[in-house]
C-alpha cells in the first residue's frame, strides 16, 4: 500500500532516471538506507504578502565582482524590483527599464533569510527564474565566516545555461563520495545509484583562488533557464540530516503531494538529483547556521568568465543593454523550512 503510493509520488525526472525498469524493492531500499521516514514539522513559511518580513536586503558590493548595484528593500520596492503580485507570487527582479553606458552597474536585488539553520529540510517553490545573457542567478545557503560553516548552492548558473548546477563550497576536508558504501546498485550498470545527477567535481573545499567546489549537473533541460520557465519551474528540496546532503527537483506537472499539503516524507521521493554523503563530508562538521540566499549578479566572477559559451559580444555590453533583462526575474510561490 505505502509503496504504491510512494511510487504514484515519484516526480517525472526521478522516474525518467531510475528507469522504465524501475525496481520498487530497490528504490525501497535505498530510501531505508539514506531518507528514514521522519515526520518533520514546519519552522518556516514564506509567501505572499509576508514573504519579505523573513528576509533582509543585502546592499553591499557583490564579493563575486558582479556589475550589480544590490538595493536596499526601501529602493527595491521603489523601483519595483521587490514586490509580492496580487496572486501571491513574490518578485525579484533585474532592472530591465534603462539602458546603460557600458561599464555601468545594473540594479538588481539581493535577499538573506532572517534565520538560520543548521539542519532540515528547505523547499522552494519557484514557477520562474532569472536567466538571459550576463545574468548569474542562485538560490542557495551559507554560514557565517565563509568557507568554513558552508555553503550549498541548490539553483544556480549563469547566461544562457540549460543545466542547472548542484555545488557544495566547504573548508578543507570535505569530498563527494562517488561511491557512497550503503547506497543502492543498478542491476544493469552495476554503478551506484545514490543520485541522478552527473558529477562536476569532487573536492568541495574553497582554497586560494580554486573555488569550484564538488557538484553535479543536472542532466535535464527543465532544470535551468528558458527550460525551466517554460514549465512554470517546479520544487527544489534540500535535505540536510546526518545521512549528508540530499537535494531533489520536482517538475511542476510532478510535486509529489505531500509537498503540496506541507506534510513532505523524503522517504518516499526515490532517488535525489544530488547528494553528498556523510560519509566523506561530515554534515556536523560543514555545515551550520546557514542563511538562505536568493540573489542575481550580472558578469562577475563565474558568468563573465563563461559569457562567450552560451552569449556574443562582451559581458559588459550585455550588462548596459536592458533588453537582455526581460527575462531576468525570480517568481516565487514559497520558500519553507521543516525541521
Ligand atoms: C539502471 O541503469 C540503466 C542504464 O542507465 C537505467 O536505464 C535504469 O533505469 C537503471 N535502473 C534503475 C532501477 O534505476
Ligand atoms: C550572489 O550570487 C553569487 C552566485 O551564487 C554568489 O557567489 C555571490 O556571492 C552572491 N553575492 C552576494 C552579494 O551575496
Ligand atoms: C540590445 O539588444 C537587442 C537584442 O539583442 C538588440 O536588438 C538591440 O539592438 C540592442 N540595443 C543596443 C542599444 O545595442
């Protein structure tokens, strides 16, 4: 009974990854080994009219030397950059009415939650997200004193990407188990199936100017950008519990219901997008009091460095021409927090 159930639930990108030949006995096995079913209760709710009483805007310079100008919420909501549509739907957004000079800083907004967590499960529901030449959106969480209590970046990647990226940044010691011991094995390959994401890189510490951190790429179109949008996006869940970080992704058409009705049960999601086991990456040890983030840089460190692979001309040319921003705005449904 509770297997079928869990079965119907599974979202389209896990059932298209763990297999036409989908085996229930499996699935249910790895879920007993990584996802104890738990019932978690919820700490945080944000949405609609009082999704920004959680947040603080950030208007410092970008530290990852974006072309940005982050407004303070006064500004924002001025400018009409930060607001909460008569559906509920919350707004961020890049200033896309002026046209620059090149070299000229864009208006963008830049949000961190009021509380912090160590441990849990966060949801985000997102119908749509930044995307467009030289913008560099990501929703993700940090701690305090950057390496060293962690970071987690659950949507991110920059210009004209279609895949999103899954990245850990972390101080010295942390790796990505490629081959977590416990996790399930797929008949066929003979690989382990601990996540359905391809890995990037596997040592997670930040040193010097080396600062990839370990993740994965999803492989799916609907997971970033233009794709995602076109799918009124879907539900990013990050869990952080001692079996390490697991972080799932749900189509819209695809949310399991217990999403939906805030009663989640990771136990029965199947196969996560991403997860970092534990086992090579303590969670105590990494990761702690962490803020979620959403914010949009333009250029900067990662999209202007990239800018020639997915856009022409320069980054800064980019930066200085509004049209390139029409489609440089998060839509928010709601982001939760469940310990
Ligand atoms: C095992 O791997 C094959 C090949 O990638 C895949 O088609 C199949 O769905 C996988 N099986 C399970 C149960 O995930
Ligand atoms: C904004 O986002 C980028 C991309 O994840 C991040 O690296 C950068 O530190 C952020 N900027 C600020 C001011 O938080
Ligand atoms: C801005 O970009 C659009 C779309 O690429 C282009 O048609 C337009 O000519 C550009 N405007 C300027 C001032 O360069």
């Amino acid at each position: 009974m509770y297997l079928s159930a869990a079965l119907l639930a599974l979202p389209f990108a896990a059932l298209a990854v763990s297999g036409r030949s989908l085996d229930s006995r499996r699935l249910a096995d790895h879920n007993k080994r990584f996802h104890r079913r738990s019932s978690y209760s919820l700490v945080d709710f944000h949405q609609g009219d009082s999704f920004f009483d959680g947040f603080d805007f950030y208007s410092d310079a970008d530290p990852t030397n974006g072309m940005v100008n982050y407004l303070s919420q006064e500004d924002a909501t001025n400018a009409n950059l930060a607001h909460v549509q008569s559906d509920g739907t919350t707004v961020l957004a890049v200033d896309n009415a002026d046209d620059l000079s090149e070299g000229e800083y864009r208006n963008s907004v830049r949000i961190q939650s009021k509380n912090s967590y160590s441990k849990g499960l966060i949801i985000a529901d997102i119908y749509a997200m930044p995307h467009g030449c030289s913008v560099w959106p990501a929703l993700w969480l940090v701690g305090p004193d950057w390496p060293n209590n962690g970071e987690i970046d659950i949507l991110e990647g920059v210009n004209e990407y279609q895949y999103n990226q899954y990245t850990l940044h972390t101080s010295d010691g942390c790796t990505l188990d490629e081959s977590p011991t416990s996790s399930t094995v797929n008949e066929t390959t003979g690989k382990i199936q601990a996540f359905a994401a391809n890995i990037l890189g596997t040592t997670c510490a930040s040193s010097g100017s080396s600062n990839a951190g370990c993740g994965f790429s999803d492989p799916y179109t609907t997971s970033y950008g233009h794709g995602f949008n076109m799918i009124a996006g879907g539900v990013f869940a990050t869990l952080i519990d001692d079996s390490g970080v697991s972080i799932w992704r749900f189509e819209r058409g695809s949310i399991p219901s217990d999403i939906d009705a805030q009663t989640p049960d990771p136990s029965s999601w199947g196969v996560p997008m991403a997860f970092w086991s534990s086992s090579t990456c303590d969670v105590d040890q990494y990761f702690k009091d962490m803020s979620i983030v959403i914010n949009t840089t333009l250029c900067g460190d990662w999209a202007g460095s990239a800018f020639s692979s997915t856009c022409s001309g320069t980054c800064s040319a980019a930066v200085a021409n509004s049209t390139n921003f029409d489609y440089a705005q998060w839509k928010l449904n709601y982001v939760a927090v469940y310990q």
